[in-house]
C-alpha cells in the first residue's frame, strides 16, 4: 500500500506529465482537416514579362514591379464571366489590405492589346504571348488563366481556384505582407 507520501510524489509527476503526454497524442494522431493558405501553392517559377502599359498608357518594364507583390489576372481569351471576377477580386483584395495596398500591384495579363478589361482602374496591362515568357506558352501555368500571385521577387508562387472567394485572397494577402520583409 502507498503511504501519503508516495500518492503526493505520483500526483505531482502526473500533474508536468500530463502535458507533455498529450502535446505527443496530438502530434502523433491528430492531421489538422485544412491548410493555412487558400491559394494553391506552386513551385517557385521566375515570370518574365517584356513591356507593361502603365495605368497611363506608357510602357514600363516588368522589373519596375519588382519589390512589390502582384496580383495577376490571366485571360487567355475573351475576358468572360471568371475573368471579370478574378480582375474585380484583384482589385477588392489590394483594397481590402487598407495602409498596406502600396505594396501590391495588379496586371491584367491579356490575349489581345485591345482586350476590354473590365475593373482595370490603376492595373497594368500586358500581353500573353509574348516570346520570353515560357510560362504563357501552351502548356505553361498561365495558360488556363485566372487569378494568380507574384512575389517580390518575381516569381510565380500561388494560384486562386476558379470563382475565388475574396475573403481567402484577401486572408492569404495579409498573411504574406505581415510576414514578409521584401515587398
């Protein structure tokens, strides 16, 4: 039989092993059902794009945007019904970012230089197939089109799904401008 002792000893080891005992179950059985991020995430690919029109209509080289997050509205044809979302999105998520939409600009990534954009207030504009771009060739990430991102750097990182939900871009954009340095 344990003495009063022993009992206060055992209760006492139960009591800091307790938690340690159940972070190790948690770790070891329980997956989380969701990941952080709402986009798709894609290996790291540099974007080369040769000329941009600027909001004022001048041309702009494309490592004028570097520093700056970009969100990218691709359309590899007519801007249809999910283009028109995805350049609206772009739009509502840099505006939704408050003090810190400085850091984030949009490009509207076209078939044709006479594409009819709609929500293209103070986006620039380019084309799709430009040679230098392997990406925008058939076969490349941008070829099915919609809402993508670019870091600072210039690589393309993240990839919306079709009909995005604003509230996820909008989570996702804020996350990475509180954690990243650059950009």
């Amino acid at each position: 039989m344990m003495t009063r002792t022993q009992l206060k000893l055992l209760l006492l080891l139960a009591v800091f092993a307790a938690p340690a005992l159940a972070a190790w179950l948690v770790y070891a059985w329980w997956q989380p059902s969701r990941l952080g991020n709402y986009g798709e995430l894609l290996p790291p690919q540099p974007l080369v794009l040769p000329a941009l029109l600027d909001p004022t209509g001048q041309t702009t080289p494309w490592t004028a945007l570097r520093g700056k997050w970009v969100l990218l509205v691709v359309a590899p044809g007519n801007c249809d019904g999910a283009c028109a979302h995805a350049a609206y999105l772009a739009r509502q998520a840099r505006l939704a970012q408050g003090r810190e939409q400085e850091r984030i600009e949009r490009v509207l990534l076209g078939s044709s230089g006479d594409m009819a954009w709609p929500h293209r207030d103070g986006a620039y504009r380019a084309l799709l197939g430009q040679p230098g771009n392997p990406l925008a060739q058939p076969g490349g990430a941008l070829a099915q089109g919609g809402l993508f991102l670019v870091d600072p750097l210039g690589n393309l990182m993240m990839r919306f799904p079709d009909k995005a939900d604003g509230k996820g871009v909008i989570r996702d954009l804020r996350q990475l401008l509180k954690a990243s340095r650059i950009g």
